[in-house]
C-alpha cells in the first residue's frame, strides 16, 4: 500500500515538478545570458529540464511511502 500511496503521489507531483523545472530554468538561463528558446542543447539544462523535477517527484514518492506507517500506541 505504502508503494502505491508514493507512486501516486508522485503522479501528482509531477506537473508542480515541471512547472518548478521551467522556472528554474529560466533563471538559469537569464543569469548565464543564455536566450529562452535556445535550440541547441547545452550541458547547463541537465539540472532544471531533468534534476529539478525528478528531484520533487523522489521526494514525493518518499513521503508518500513514508506516510503509510501508522504509530500505534
């Protein structure tokens, strides 16, 4: 049940992920003077079109699994 209630959590978190991931990587991109609409990939956009999103979704999935565990007293 605890890898189910992660792996749905995850699901929804995803698009809060990538709307989290586009903004950082327009930041990125206006501090290094990079244009928006670049066309050629560049090794920079590794960390916000993939880290920044699978990041928020392995956290979700954490906690979504961590969630489950009922302390009984």
């Amino acid at each position: 049940m605890g890898v189910l209630r992660g792996l749905s959590l995850a699901s929804i978190a995803a698009l809060p992920a990538f709307i989290l991931g586009f903004i950082a990587y327009v930041i990125i991109a206006s501090v290094r003077g990079a244009s928006i609409d670049a066309t050629e990939w560049e090794t920079w956009m590794f960390l916000p079109c993939y880290g920044v999103p699978l990041f928020c979704m392995f956290i979700a999935f954490i906690f979504g699994t961590r969630s489950s565990r009922v302390d009984e007293e």
